[in-house]
C-alpha cells in the first residue's frame, strides 16, 4: 500500500508523506488512510507544521485531491537540507499527528 513516503502508523491510522521535489518547489503529497483496508479520509482538515533547513516555520492547509485519494500542498521553499514536519490531521474532531522529516 505504500507510496514510497515515510509512513506513521497511529492507532487506527496510516499517515504517509511523499515529497516530490522540483525545480523552485516540493509538492507534498499526504496519504491519510484508515482501517485494515486503508480506506482514504477525505472530510479531515489537515495542516502541516514546517521546520525549514534555516529553522523557520511556516503551517500550511492542506486541500484533498479527489481524484488521487491524498492531501497535498506545494511548499515554496526549496533551500537545501533537512524539513522537519508534523503533520496534523481533525477528523470529525479526532486529532490524529504524525512526525516526518525530508532532505532537499
């Protein structure tokens, strides 16, 4: 079921964060699946938490892409090094987080 991301596995869930880099820009695509059977969670409001090489942070919202079955969000920001990330997803008021970190 992976899609090649680093996976958190939390209670009843299973988050997983693909960044797929490009020139000026990584897309970050989020995989919020539920149950033995991974079933996508599209309704949630997720939000993620962006530690910067330089140490920033920013928080950006992530929107559901239907037709993949994943959130994603494009951060702009392509200094080298390692993005610390925590991921934060509200399903119907349930909290569900998970920790990630990418190089760049």
């Amino acid at each position: 079921v992976s899609k090649g991301g680093q996976v958190v596995e939390t209670g009843a869930y299973h988050l997983e964060l693909v960044p797929l880099k490009e020139a000026q820009k990584t897309h970050l695509d989020f995989y919020l699946l539920k149950g033995d059977n991974h079933e996508a969670v599209p309704n949630a409001k997720v939000t993620a938490q962006i530690q910067s090489p330089d140490g920033t942070e920013k928080t950006l919202d992530l929107a559901y892409d239907a037709q993949g079955k994943h959130y994603a969000v494009v951060l702009p920001d392509n200094a080298p090094g390692q993005y610390q990330v925590k991921m934060t997803a509200d399903v119907n008021g349930e909290k569900v987080s998970g920790r990630f970190n990418f190089n760049q």
